[in-house]
C-alpha cells in the first residue's frame, strides 16, 4: 500500500495487529496510534522496519522496557545496529546520514511509562534531530535530568514541548531550551521538582529582547552581570525573530506564566539561572517540590 499517513484508537488493536500496520503499510511516514496498551516489544520491533517514519505516536504503550524502546530508535534509524545490544556505541555512519536525510519531526510517547534515559540517549545518540519541532514526553515517570537534557540538547529545533507529570527533573534539564530559537510552548504541569526560577527565567528570556520594553522581558544588556546568562540571552535573540511571540510557559499548577502574578524579581531569575549554568547541583536542588 501507497498510505503515508494513518491514525488510528489503538483501544482494541492487540499487539499482532500492531505488528501488521509496518508489513501492511510499509511507506508510512506518519503513524498516530491514540491508545498503544497492547503494544509489546514483538509489535515495537516490527514497527521499527518503518523507515521513512517521521511522526510517531504512540501513546500509553507501558508494555515496553527502557531498554526496548532504545532498540528501537537504533533499529528505525541505524539497520546495522543490533536490538539485542541497544547501545549507542554499535551506530554506525548509516545511521546519522538517514537522520540527516528524513529526520524526526514529532514525537510522542505520552503515558509510555517505562520510556526512561537509556531509550532518550540512544533516541539523541542517532545523531542531531534539527527537523524534531513537537516533542510529549508527558507522564514518562522515570526520565531524570540525565536522560532529558541529552533529548533536548540534540533537537534544537523543537518548537512544543510537553513534559507533564515527569516528577524527577529539575531546571538543569531545560538548560538546551535556552538555545531554541523557535520554540514557542513548554508544558512542565506536575513537575514536582522542576524549580519556577528557571520557568520564570525561560519565560522572561522569550518573551523579548533585554531592554525592548516588552513585558516580562529582561531588563537591557548592561544590567545583566552574569556572563554565563549575557552568554545566552545574546546567543538567542541573535537568532530569535524580534516578531515572534512570546514562549507560553506552563507551570506546576498548569498556569501559564504569562498570567501568573507572582513572579520573582529578574535579578533574582538570573541569579538562580547562572549557577546552574555554572554546574551548581546545589542550585538544581533548590526550590523544588517534594513528593
């Protein structure tokens, strides 16, 4: 079959029908199964034969190990890796010159619960993802700081993120976020340990040029003290279009930033956020939620 896109309710697809949609369709570039329950690591491996796949989802599929979904972003994306050894050491050229020629652009693996840092590092270490613009991570409980900062580092490209409900990181993961030119959304509800210092940084970042007079923004360059932050604001907005809305930011609570009244004073934002650029873990720590 010809089909390039399809989207399916996975509710009553069991795990050998999963399986067929890569031999039924094997052109496929767009996959979106809503409800992936059933989905093993038989059925994983044989979606893995998609080579020309762009934009996956695949949703609440918790039957997968870490290690399972690793295999198959080295798999999809490099043949000559093996799935029994998913390590990141066995890619070869191969595997970052069809990165390069079809790249991801979505990814979605919301509520996949046991797609954790081994499966996010072997996902980066294909090569960088420039085309990757969405990303939901959302409710994927064990990714650290580890696992997601090395995601996020290699997709500079990424536009929406979502990170729902991922209880572990902290604001040192959000750090390659400071280098995203494009992005536009950031969705961190629930994040027990994610520090707002760093959301109110990000926010205040994007929200304009230091000095512009935009609200929220950072005052002008010469207030800023903090080299490792100058470093960054002048980074970005050397290649952020000064037309492009603000970052809209989502809170613990699910409030966007924007609306939110209780900001801390931007002296204050960069002081946090310079430490952390510094490699403070003391500063990682600080301020976030427990539970």
């Amino acid at each position: 079959s010809g089909l390039v896109e399809l989207s399916l309710d996975g509710e009553d697809l069991d795990a050998e029908e999963l399986a067929l949609l890569a031999t039924t369709f094997p052109r496929l570039q767009r996959l979106a199964v809503s409800f992936a329950r059933e989905l093993d690591v038989g059925a994983l491996h044989e979606l893995a034969s998609l080579k020309s796949l762009d934009c996956l989802t695949l949703r609440k599929a918790s039957k997968p190990t870490d290690s399972d979904w690793a295999a198959f972003f080295l798999e999809q994306r490099c043949p000559s890796a093996s799935s029994s050894s998913p390590s990141p050491a066995l890619l070869t050229a191969d595997c970052r010159v069809l990165e390069e020629k079809v790249g991801w652009r979505l990814l979605n693996v919301a509520e996949c619960e046991q797609f954790s840092d081994v499966a996010a590092g072997a996902l980066a270490s294909c090569g960088p993802m420039p085309r990757l613009a969405e990303l939901d991570l959302s409710w994927c409980w064990h990714l650290t700081d580890e696992g997601l900062g090395t995601l996020l580092d290699a997709a500079p490209g990424l536009r929406f993120v979502k990170l729902a409900g991922i209880k572990s990181v902290t604001g040192a993961s959000l750090v390659p976020c400071c280098r995203m030119p494009g992005l536009l959304e950031l969705d961190c509800t629930s994040c027990n340990k994610m520090q707002d210092l760093m959301l109110e940084f990000l926010h205040r970042l994007f929200a304009g040029p230091p000095g512009s007079g935009v609200v929220d923004a950072l005052p002008g360059p010469l207030w800023i003290v903090e080299p490792l932050v100058a470093e960054v604001v002048t980074g970005l907005w050397a290649r952020r279009s000064r037309a492009q809305e603000g970052l809209k930011v989502k809170n613990y609570y699910a409030e966007y930033l924007e609306n939110w009244a209780q900001l801390k004073p931007a002296r204050e934002v960069c002081s946090f956020v310079e430490a952390l650029l510094g490699g403070d873990v003391t500063a990682g720590a600080c301020g976030s939620r427990a539970g």
